[in-house]
C-alpha cells in the first residue's frame, strides 16, 4: 500500500510535468486562480470531512499533540539558525521543512503495518494540520500579522472540525459526502499544479533542495527520538512519533509558498526530491524500530 501511494504521488506530479511540456496547455495564467481555488474551497472540504471521519479523543493523547509541537517548533529554530548563517529568507524555506506529510503518506503506512498506532497517528496528523494552517501561514506570509492567518478559510474549517468532533455533532450525511468528493481533490490537484510548476524549476533550486531533504528526513528523524525520550513516549505510540517525524516534506507547503510568494521552487523541489529518497529512508526507519 505504501509503494502505491508513493507511485500514484509521482504519477500525478509526472502528469502535471507533461501537461507543461505540451504547448496548447499553457496554464501560466489560470495557476494562481487555481491555488486559491484549492487554498480558500477544496482544502476547507478536505479538513473539515477528514476531521469528522474518525472518532478520536484529543486530550487522551496530550503527549501526541506536545510531541507534534516539538517536532515542529524545533524544527523552525533549527531551519532559523541555517537561514541566519547562510542568508537565505526563513521564510522562503521554512514550511517544507518544517511541516511533514503526516497524512496523505502516513496514515496508509501505518493502517497497513501499525494498525494498534493508528489512533495516536491520527492526532498527530490533526495536530499538525493545525500548526500548518497557523503557524506555517503566519510565518510564510510577508506581512506578520495575525490576521493573515484569519483570513484562510481552512483555519475556520479545522477549528469547527474539532468542535464537531469533540461536541460528537454529525452533519447530515448527503452534506458528508459532498465534502468528502471535494475534498478528495485536494491531494490530486495540488500534485497536479506542483508537477505542472517542475517545468520552471531551476536547477540551483534542486540542488538546495538537497539540505532541506535532509534535515526533513534525517533531523526529523533525530527530534523523533529525542522528543520520544524527553516526553517519556514508550511502546507504539512513541513509534509513531519517530515514523511521522521521520516523513518526507508535506505537499501543501508548496501550495502555501505558491500562494505567498515564498520561493515555490525550493518547497517543490524539497517535496519531490524528498518523497523519492523517502522509498529508502522509510523502510530503515521500519527496520530501526523492529517494525
């Protein structure tokens, strides 16, 4: 199930790629009404369904939801210190490695191979979801204010989430299911626009790429086990914690550093290379926990 995941990733991405390749599709000027259109609708539908699919506690897994706000914010002080020593933007590179695909990868991982640690994936996945849509958009936008965060309506759709969740309120199921239909394009139509975006790559930008790659896989991998140790993390739900910290870069930082203007190349580009590399790192991780 992983490799299928992985393939049906770059598939998509490849037919975006080629999609740019063709003359008569020249999409450059429908791209940024596309993202919004991701950002402000399909997005909020994909949250707002995925958060009200599974039933889950979240204060039964505070540790979960601290050990996500380690892994993230530690992170973001490690990636500070490289871009004050090297000169680059923090906000240019900071979402895609500091943000991990702890859903769309993570959850068919461990379903399949974990199945007693899906629950605490879950929150994890939600927790970071949450970082994402706050902390990443506040840190990627060029003006810092708080209310550039309020005004992405994926911010509204995770908070009623949990509270429908939380309160146990069920929408009607007709509504459910539209969600979930928009929702389910949020994945193939960022991969799409991400692959389409390849075509305008340089190649200075995949070579950075490489540094990034590696402190998302391997220094991620690096907090996991620390975050586990000084948490006091055991058993399967301290595997989680070093597996999804351990995950490639997640796909929507590139959507968000498309929409703000964030150095776009440099988050497709650490995507990509850091899904590839992830065929080999994943099962080492798997292997490094007796999995």
């Amino acid at each position: 199930m992983f490799f299928e995941v992985i393939l049906k990733v770059f598939g998509i991405i490849f037919l975006g790629y080629l999609i740019g390749k063709i003359k008569k599709f020249k999409l450059d000027n429908i791209i940024h009404s596309a993202t919004n259109f991701i950002i402000y609708f399909i997005i909020p539908c994909f949250v707002f369904s995925a958060m009200l699919k599974q039933e889950f506690e979240f204060f039964e897994f505070r540790k979960i939801i601290i050990a996500a706000l380690f892994a993230v914010l530690l992170m973001e002080a490690i990636v500070f210190f490289i871009s004050r020593l090297t000169k680059i933007e923090f906000r240019e590179v900071c979402l895609p490695v500091m943000f991990m695909n702890s859903g769309y990868m993570t959850l068919p991982l461990v379903s399949l191979l974990l199945p007693a640690g899906l629950y605490a994936a879950l929150i994890y996945n939600a927790a970071i979801g949450f970082l994402m849509f706050t902390l990443g958009i506040f840190l990627v936008a060029k003006k810092k204010s708080f209310f550039a965060v309020l005004e992405e309506p994926v911010i509204y759709a995770t908070i009623l989430g949990i509270i429908f969740n939380f309160l146990k309120v069920h929408p009607p199921s007709l509504l459910m299911k539209v969600l979930e239909s928009i929702g389910s394009l949020a994945m193939p139509a960022m991969l799409l626009i991400m692959g389409y975006k390849l075509n305008f790559v340089q190649a200075k930008a995949i070579k950075s790429s490489i540094w990034g790659t590696a402190l998302r896989i391997g220094g991620g991998f690096l907090l996991g086990l620390v975050i586990v140790k000084v948490l006091a993390i055991r058993g399967v739900a301290g595997d989680i914690v070093i597996i999804v910290s351990s995950m490639p870069a997640a796909i929507t930082s590139y959507i968000f550093a498309q929409k703000y203007d964030a150095n776009p190349d440099f988050a497709a580009s650490v995507v990509l290379v850091s899904t590839a590399v992830s065929i080999i790192t994943i099962p080492l991780v798997l292997r490094f926990l007796n999995i």
